[in-house]
C-alpha cells in the first residue's frame, strides 16, 4: 500500500478490486494519525493505487458497506484519537467517479 494503516477497512467491489479506507497511520500514543485517503487494490496485477478523492472526514474504526448499486457506505467510526470522538457522519463512495461525497450524518 502507499500508505500503511491500521483500524480501516476493506471491501470487494462488484468488479473485483478492493476498497481500502480510512485507518490510523501512526502510533497511537495519545493522539493517533488518521487518514483521509483511499487506496483500490487490484488482485490480478497486486497493486494498490491511491483513490483521487480523499474523505471529508479521517476516520478510524469505522464500517463500509457495499450497497446494491456498486457504491460503498462509508459510516461512523472515530477520529482526532480514537476515544471519546466517535462520527455521525458518513460518506459514500462511487467507483464510477472514484469520489467520496458526504451524506446525511447518523442519528445519534
């Protein structure tokens, strides 16, 4: 990856590359490094390359989900350091474009 990370998250897209997201790029010893960005993996030539967009939020611990449709729901988790900061917000990803664009935040 260009980019090592931890506490992300990863997802199969329908054609068959995989969406990694988010994460902690540092240490964690009191205020972690998290990452806005986004990298496609691509099982049959094994590379990573960074998605164009990068998320409106850097966010740790948080779930992505593949809808029915090929987009990615990208929602909650952590961020600025994990506790005591969890997100409402969420963001869905478009393979199409390669772009992340806000939606509503979670009720809370």
């Amino acid at each position: 990856m260009a980019l090592g990370r931890s506490d992300h998250t990863a997802t199969l897209l329908l054609d068959g590359t995989v969406l990694v997201v988010g994460g902690s790029t540092g240490p964690c010893d009191g205020a972690c490094q998290l990452s806005d960005s986004a990298e496609l993996y691509n099982p049959v030539s094994r590379t990573f390359s960074l998605v164009p967009g990068t998320l409106a939020v850097a966010r740790a611990l948080h779930t992505a989900t593949l809808l029915g449709d090929g987009t990615v729901l990208v929602a909650g988790g952590s961020s600025v350091g994990y506790c005591c900061n969890d997100l409402a917000s969420a963001e869905l990803y478009d393979p199409a474009t390669r772009r992340f664009s806000q939606v509503q935040d979670m009720i809370q």
